[in-house]
C-alpha cells in the first residue's frame, strides 16, 4: 500500500479528480478527511463521537484526532492500493504527524489552479445532499439541470461556497496548507499538474505523474 497526497487550494479539483481515478481505476482508493470525518460521527466510533464533540462545540477537530483516523484506514487498506489522500494533511503539523506515522508516502501532487480561476469555479459548485456526488454548472453538470444524476435529488450549494467564505478559505489556504508545496518539494516527492485543463486531461496526467 502506497499514499498520495493531494495538494491544491480548494475548489482546484482534488475530490473530483481523485473520485474519477479511484471510479476507473480498482487499485486506487480515494480518501477525502472531511468524508472520514462525517463519516466517524455518523457510525458513532470511539473517535467519531470525540470529534463531533469538537464539532459540536464550534471548535477544530485536533489534528491528531483527524489523524488517528487517518491512521486506521491506512491499517485496513491492505495489497497492491494506493491511497489518494484529500485534505490531510492540511498544515505542517499534520504532516510531521504524518511522517511519525511511518505512512508509506510514494509522492504528493499539486493541482495547480491561480485563485481567480479557483473563485469561478466553486461558485459554480454544486452537490448533492443524499449521496454527496458533486456537480458544476459549466465543468460537470448533471444531465438534468439542478438534479442528481445518481439518485435524482434537488442539487444544492454548499454553505462555504459563497463567495466571501471562499475569499476567507483562500486566505487559510496560503497561510496554512501552501506551506506543503516547499515541505515536500524539499524531500523530493512533489509533482505539479496543471489544472486548468479538463477534468479528464487533470486525471490522465495526474496518474502519469503519481
């Protein structure tokens, strides 16, 4: 088993490009740590019902929290797999936790899209609320406007879409998450994939550079 980080700011395509190579490709597996963490408070796990207290409260879900969880699916996911991991680690600190793990780290990826194009793009988003397949009205729209192409629900705009919040996400972004760019560029392991091409031409040269 092998891990791949994906970088890149929010909204540069990292869940829709995993989601499609993991579909296509049976020794990839995708795993997105806001999904692993909806997913823990759902099942009422020993670290899902610590998050959710977290959660509840307004507060950060610690990163070594996040990476305990982080820690069990490594654990789980056994033969020829590489992992594609989306949204850990997020800062510095969840990578060092990521590194005293031992985690089997084959390279990390960078989507790279400039922040103007990253603002057109996720107010265009759009997702579904029953089985949280993703959309966009120009990118990847579904083949009836405004409905789910998998089970048929009225699509909907996530909360931190809007346009400030997405402004205030960038902002977190360089300041906490870029910092990654040079932390693995410096051990040799970073590639860079331009993303402003379409979302099949991003995941045919992301898996030649993985």
């Amino acid at each position: 088993m092998n891990i791949v980080i994906l970088l890149g700011a929010p909204g540069s395509g990292k869940g829709t490009v995993a989601g499609k190579l993991a579909a296509d490709n049976a020794n990839l597996k995708h795993v997105s740590s806001g999904d692993l963490l909806r997913g823990a408070v759902a099942k009422g796990t020993e670290a899902g019902l610590e998050a959710k207290g977290y959660m509840e409260s307004g507060n950060l879900v610690p990163d070594a929290l996040i990476a305990r969880m982080i820690k069990d699916v490594v654990a789980e996911t056994t033969g020829d797999v590489t992992m594609l991991l989306d949204g850990f680690p997020r800062n510095l600190a969840q990578a060092e936790i990521l590194e005293e793990m031992g985690a089997p780290i084959k390279s990390a990826v960078l989507i790279d899209v400039p922040d103007e194009i990253i603002q057109d793009r996720i107010a265009g988003r759009r997702t579904c609320p029953k089985c949280k397949a993703g959309y966009h009205v120009k990118n990847l729209p579904p083949k009836v406007e405004g409905v789910c192409d998998n089970c048929g629900s009225e699509l909907t705009i996530r909360k931190d879409d809007n346009p400030e919040t997405v402004k205030d996400r960038l902002v977190v972004y360089h300041r906490q998450t870029e910092p990654l760019i040079e932390f693995y560029k410096a051990k040799g392991c970073l590639k860079t994939v331009d993303g402003m091409t379409g979302v099949d031409s991003v995941a045919a040269e992301f898996l030649k550079v993985m």
